[in-house]
C-alpha cells in the first residue's frame, strides 16, 4: 500500500465525495438527515467557499476526508476552526489518517490565526472519543451545552406566526 496524501478535494472529486457522505451518515445513523446533493456540497466548497474539505488519497485512491469551516471566538476576536466531519472507509482506519487529517487541520488553523479546533463527537462513537483523548490529546469540554434551533421552512413559518410584530423586515434585509 502506498503513502497517505491529504490536500484539497478538487471539484473532479464532487462524486466520490459524495458517495463517502452517504457512507458517513450511514456510519453515524442519520441517514435520514443526509439531504445535501453533490451539487448543494459543491457550492458551499467551490463558490461559496465556506467549507473546506481535505482528501486522503493513497495511490490516488480518496479513502478518507476531512471537513471544516472557521467560526469567530467573541472575546480574543479570533477564529476557531470547526471540524464538521472526519471519515475513513473502515478498511483504511487504524492506519494514522485521522491523525493527519488533524496534524493538516492544526497547521491550517495556525496559518487562519485560530485560536483553537473545536468539534463534536457522537455520543455512542467510544472508538472516535478515545482517539480524541488518547491520540490526538484533545481534551472533552464539559462546561458547555450545545443547542440547536431547527429552522426548516415549517419551524420559520411557526415561528415567524409567533413573533410576527418583532421581526418585520430583519430577515428581508439581510443578502
């Protein structure tokens, strides 16, 4: 077997890549939630550039990818680099992949003056949370909760009813 590379996925990768998304829902049980086309993905990489995704290629092969996206850190006014998804196809895992998938990222994240990497963990995933722990050194933050918001054409319009006198006109003027 041949060496790992990671670099950038180019856009002659847009296929692949999207066959290894619908392997990583199906690995982490949200199949249901996987409703990106490759075209939505690519626009969000290519035109928007607002995720960035790294390959990991061994004799040209993509076996494995790496995606992330910078948030701002209020106090110190810093970036914060937030890697959404990490997957290897199982039979390339165990092989130091994941470590340089972070080893990349980290040296991005210094070259973006990021203060940090942040990202979450599937509760279920112990095989991922040991890596974290005891591979890359990470350490679990426990003084945080994370919340989220659906805000699927339903739930705006639900709450869009509910606040309707508040809100006039914001959204519309945001572009």
């Amino acid at each position: 077997m041949g060496k790992v590379k990671v670099k950038y996925i180019e856009e002659k990768d847009m296929a692949f890549i999207y066959k290894l998304y619908k392997h990583f829902a199906e690995f982490e049980r949200m199949e249901e939630y996987h409703t990106a086309s490759s075209e939505e993905i690519r626009h969000m990489v290519f035109d928007e550039k607002l995720l960035h995704i790294l390959k990991a290629e061994i004799d040209g092969k993509i076996v494995g990818f790496c995606s992330y996206y910078f948030q701002i850190a209020t106090f110190p006014m810093k970036k914060i680099m937030c890697v959404e998804d990490i997957y290897v196809l199982s039979e390339y895992r165990g092989q130091g992949i994941g470590t340089q998938f972070f080893d990349v990222c980290e040296k991005v994240a210094r070259v973006h003056d990021c203060v940090k990497l942040k990202w979450e963990c599937l509760e279920w995933n112990k095989e991922a949370q040991h890596f974290y722990k005891h591979t890359i050194n990470a350490k679990k933050v426990t003084k945080w909760r994370t919340y989220t918001k659906d805000i699927t054409d339903e739930a705006i319009q639900k709450s869009a009813e509910e606040h309707s006198d508040n809100t006039t006109g914001v959204a519309e003027t945001v572009k």
